[in-house]
C-alpha cells in the first residue's frame, strides 16, 4: 500500500520568513542608526514625515551589511557587525566633539595614517579613560562571535549568485566612497540639508553619516579652477601701491635674525567672563605695550595646528582651498612658495623645531616642501629636556631655540612649535599646588575646573618663556625679531558654554592673540592691529625691512579688509554681491593660483635683491634644499 508522504514546502513558504527576516534587520537598522545618531532629522519618528534624512543617514552601514551578508550568509552577524563598525565611527565622532567641538569630517580619516607616525601617543591621550565604553565594545565583539558560531546560515543553496549580489553591493559601496557623481542625487544641499560653513549644523539635521558623505562629494573632488581674470584685474587695480610699496629702501643696518614662536592652543582669557581682569599673560600685555599687537583670526579651532601653521609659512588663506582640510597630510607639491623661501632669498638660513615626533602631522615632508634648511625635533633635544605634563616643557624649547642661534654668520629664521599646553587637560602637571591655586569663573567645577586650571597653569608657563626668549635676545649683539601668537582656541567647550565670552559670541568665533616685538629697539607707542594668520608672514617680512615679494606685499594691501572672515570651522561668506565678496572672490583665484604656481607671471616682477641685503646676509641667496635630520 502506498505511503503519504508531506508535500515539500512551496518555494515561497521558505523565502518569506527569510525576506521577512532581512526586512526587519533593515528597518532595525534604520531606527537603531538613528537613536545612536541622536541627531534631529534622523530620530526615529522621522521615517513618517522626512524618511529620506534616516534612510540616507543608513544606506552606507547597510551596503555594508549586505556585503557581509554575501560572505558570511549569516544575517545576524553581517548586520551586527556593520552596526558596531558603525557605532565605532560615532564613538570617535562623540570623542572629538567632546575634545575639540566639531563632528568628523572625512579628511579625519587621513589620521588613521598617523597613528603609525608618532601620533598614537598624542591621540590616545583623548580616549576615555572609564572602563564601560571599551566593555562595552567587548560585549559586542562577543556577541559578534557568537553569532559567527551558533547562527544557521540564512540560504543553503545559491553560492554563485549570493557571491554575485555580494560584489553587485560591494561595488556601490565603493563608488559611493570614491564620490562617484550620481549619489549627488541622494547626498545634495537641495535634498538633505547642508551647511558648509558649519559641519555641526549639517550633522545635526542629516546625521553623522549623511554629512560625511555630504563634505565628501561636496568638497571631495578637486578644487574649484581659479577665475584668472579676477585675479588679474585686482592685481592691475592694485599695481600702483602694490610697485610703490615693493620699492621701499631696504633698512641698510644689519638684518635681524627672526623668531616664530607657535605658543600651542594659546589666547588671552581676558575674552572669557569672569576673566575679563586677569592677568594670566602679563609678559605678553608688558611686550605688547612696546610691540604690534591684536586679535589673530586664524581657520580652526580646538585642534588642527598645522592649518594655522601652514597659512603662516605659506601665506596662503585656507578658506579658499575647500579640499584643503589638513594640508600637510594632503600636499603632493614638492615645493610650495612660502615665507621660508622668500626669506631663503634674502640670505637667511632657516630652521623649524618642534620637541615632538617629526612624522607626525607629516611635517618632515612638508617642512621640506616649504623649504626648510633643517628640522631640529624630539631626537635631537637633550635627553633631559624638561616635561611639564604629557609633553616637554616649553622651557625646553626656550632652551633650544637659545642653543640653535648663532651669534654670527648670515642671518637666521627659526621657527618653533611648543607643545607644553597641548591637550588633553586631565594628565597632572610638574606642580600641582600651583595649578591648583588658579581661579575659575563661578558655575566651573568639577572635572571643567581641573581642565580649565591645567591650561592656564601651562599657558602661564608660555607667558613666562616669552618673556625669557624676548629678554636673552635683547641682550645680543645681533639684531632680532620676535613673531609670538596662538594657534587656535583649546578645547575647553563646557566651560565657554558656562562662562560665555565678553562680546557674546560664541567658542568658534573668538579670535587668538598676536604679537611682533623688536626686542633691542621697543616701540614708544604701542600699535594693535587686527589680522589673521595667512597675513602674518607678509607682516613680519615688512617689519624685517623686506618689500619686494610681489605676492606678500598684495597681501598687505588688500588683506586688512579680509582677516576677520578667517574663523573656525569656517566662516559664512560675505554678503552676497558686496564689494567685499568681490575682493574676496579675487583673492581666492590669486591664492589658488599661487598654489599651483601660476601666479608669479601675472605679478608685477620682482625688484631684484638689493646688495644691500645680500652684504647683510654674508652670502648669495640660498637655493631651496631638502630638510635634513639634525643631531649635536
């Protein structure tokens, strides 16, 4: 007698639970991205009316999911994975908005490179120190693995086409990160939101993700080509003062020797409230009594040295170069133009030091694209140089910048970078009865009191090395100038956000300091001008009695009107058709063209280096030469 046997399940019986399954890890995926975004256009409750923003927010950790899905054929897993990787990239955004104020923006993941370049050390000193977050990450690493061991395969059959539908996604994913045009369509001002001067702003009503990917195919690809005839009609507008300007008579005494102090992360509290009377620079207020001084508008805040840093050595405005985030990790030009090469000209021998690891933030390499004789750095100070916290002393540097000047020879430019009052703000100090002893503006306390003392304790310390440095040069029988001035702002967001500042703006609008002295020859008056930091180098040739570099000496006529726009992140632009926002197009194309070097012919030529300065020097103009390591 013939047996019954089951009807084998229909096809579809056994692909709905499946589809039924990937259709709640997707939408799982969606509302869990947006509850750990937190942002407002990507809540949850936005799928119902703006479902575009959450969707958006998750499409690259979903590709991502799906193309693990393909591997592994395990839907827990590839999902769960994709959502930790996922949930990685928040926990470093929080971290760096927690420490400098800003969410990521994608040129931060050219510090991944860095972290095998001497710069794991001054990273991981922004790492939380509680032990939950990294148990945390552990619980999920765990859970991954167990899913990779005890989760049943989703098909058991298709390998081929599942392989197939696995790089069909991985290719997607990858013409979105090689910021292939049509996702313009998706990633755009017109259907997410962006505000490009303000990466927050945009990352709070797109999210995380989407703003990434926003900046990315914004400001992504190649820069914007310059606007030649712009640039040659401001500089035909400015050739009368610009020629007369170029031909003032060289000083006939001998040159100076110039020092560039970059005091790191320093300003004047005074612009705090509670602040408003204090006096943690009196170094700095007694020079600046004799010297040129004011507010340094420079393009960053909380972090980013080498933005300031290089608009200083180059000349160049960071405003006009979009892709240009962290220019020393991005340059591909062997040489630049920049200060150090016009003063190269003038018979100077130059130097940068820096008491940290030469790699990081790549400045070996870009020191010698700007044109450097030498780099003095971390190896080549004492073994017992002083360290005051985390990193050395700025004593130390004091130190060496008195070692490193001769007391003759042809005439020298050193340019120093200090380190002492670097964050993070939690490591102890040398003494912690004189940090402790600092007074903070009322409603500060806790773990902000500690970390607002600890800056001023070390910034205290800058004040006082400046007034050492300006005081020995004084004393020498040669000549000198003295460039002093702040990179950006610290990090200190919550106790800006408690105190506020005096004009009522807020932490991303303040200004630094600056000072330019002569310590032999002190001014009778004391003069305050207002500028940014791209303007400084054509400021200090001028004082060093060197005007005919065409290029600096425009920046000196058409400039002034122009400082205040540098701002971090990224100032909004001029009023639309303004005769600002003219000047500040035009210069834009004269920047982006100096940068390329197409610049020079339009210019008017350069008067040739007087004798005058040759004899002062004691040689023929120095050719460009290749930073090379020094050691005693």
């Amino acid at each position: 007698m013939p047996q019954n046997f089951p009807n084998p399940p229909s096809r579809w019986r056994v692909l709905l639970p499946r589809i039924g399954l990937l259709v709640a890890l997707v939408l799982a995926f969606v509302l869990l991205t947006g509850l750990l975004d937190g942002g407002i256009g990507v809540a949850p409750l936005r799928l119902f009316d703006q479902p575009r923003f959450p969707l958006a927010n998750a499409l690259p950790g979903l590709l991502l999911a799906g193309v693990l899905l393909a591997l592994s054929n395990r839907p827990l897993l590839s999902f769960g994975l994709a959502f930790v990787l996922e949930g990685l990239v928040y926990g470093v955004n929080l971290l760096k908005v927690a420490n400098l104020g800003t969410p990521l923006l994608p040129d931060d993941f050219r510090m991944i490179g860095q972290l095998r370049k001497g710069g794991m050390h001054v990273l991981a000193g922004y790492l939380p120190h509680s032990p939950w977050p990294y148990l945390a990450l552990l619980g999920a690493l765990a859970l991954v693995v167990m899913a990779w061991r005890f989760e049943p395969p989703l098909f058991r059959r298709h390998r081929r086409k599942r392989l197939a539908a696995g790089g069909i996604l991985a290719l997607t994913l990858l013409s979105m990160l090689a910021s292939v045009s049509a996702w313009g369509k998706i990633y755009n001002a017109r259907v997410l939101w962006l505000e490009p001067w303000s990466a927050s702003v945009t990352t709070v009503h797109s999210g995380l993700i989407s703003s990434l990917m926003l900046f990315h195919l914004q400001y992504g690809g190649s820069q914007h080509k310059p606007d030649r005839a712009a640039a040659v009609k401001l500089i035909e507008q400015s050739k009368p003062a610009l020629l007369q300007s170029m031909q003032e008579p060289t000083a006939a005494t001998e040159a100076p020797d110039i020092v560039v102090v970059q005091s790191e992360s320093l300003f004047d509290p005074t612009i705090m409230r509670g602040y408003e009377h204090s006096n943690f620079l009196p170094n700095l207020r007694r020079l600046a009594a004799h010297g040129i001084s004011g507010e340094l508008h420079v393009p960053t805040f909380g972090g980013g040295t080498i933005r300031t840093e290089f608009e200083v050595l180059s000349g160049l405005s960071l405003r006009y170069f979009d892709n240009l985030q962290f220019p020393y990790l991005q340059m591909s030009h062997k040489a630049l133009p920049s200060l150090v090469r016009v003063l190269s000209a003038h018979g100077y021998t130059t130097m940068a030091l820096h008491g940290n690891d030469p790699s990081f933030w790549n400045r070996t390499t870009a020191f010698k694209a700007l044109g450097f004789d030498r780099f003095v750095s971390q190896s080549a100070f004492p073994a017992d140089a002083a360290k005051d916290g985390k990193y050395m002393a700025d004593s130390a540097m004091t130190d060496e910048i008195m070692t490193q000047l001769k007391d003759s020879g042809p005439p020298q430019f050193l340019f120093a970078i200090s380190i002492e009052a670097h964050g993070p703000y939690d490591v102890e100090p040398a003494n912690t009865a004189e940090r402790d002893a600092i007074p903070v503006p009322d409603g500060i306390t806790g773990r902000d009191k500690l970390e607002l003392q600890t800056y001023l304790y070390h910034i205290g310390h800058a004040d006082a090395e400046l007034g050492r440095l300006v005081k020995w040069l004084a004393q020498r029988k040669r000549p000198s100038l003295v460039l002093f001035y702040g990179d950006h702002l610290p990090a200190l967001s919550n106790s800006y956000h408690i105190a506020g500042f005096v004009d009522g703006g807020d932490m991303l609008s303040q200004a630094g300091t600056w000072l330019l002295v002569d310590p032999q020859h002190p001014l009778a008056k004391p003069v305050h001008l207002d500028t940014a930091s791209w303007l400084l180098p054509g400021k200090l040739l001028a004082q060093a009695g060197i005007h005919n570099d065409p290029y600096y000496a425009l920046t000196q006529l058409v400039g002034p009107s122009l400082a205040a726009l540098t701002e971090a992140p990224g100032a909004p632009p001029p009023t639309e058709g303004s005769a600002q926002q003219q000047l500040d197009l035009a210069m834009a194309s004269v920047d982006q063209l100096r940068l390329s070097n197409k610049l020079d012919k339009l210019l008017p030529n350069t008067p040739a280096v007087p004798a005058a300065d040759l004899a002062r020097g004691g040689e023929a103009p120095a050719s460009p030469s290749a930073v090379v390591p020094h050691s005693r």
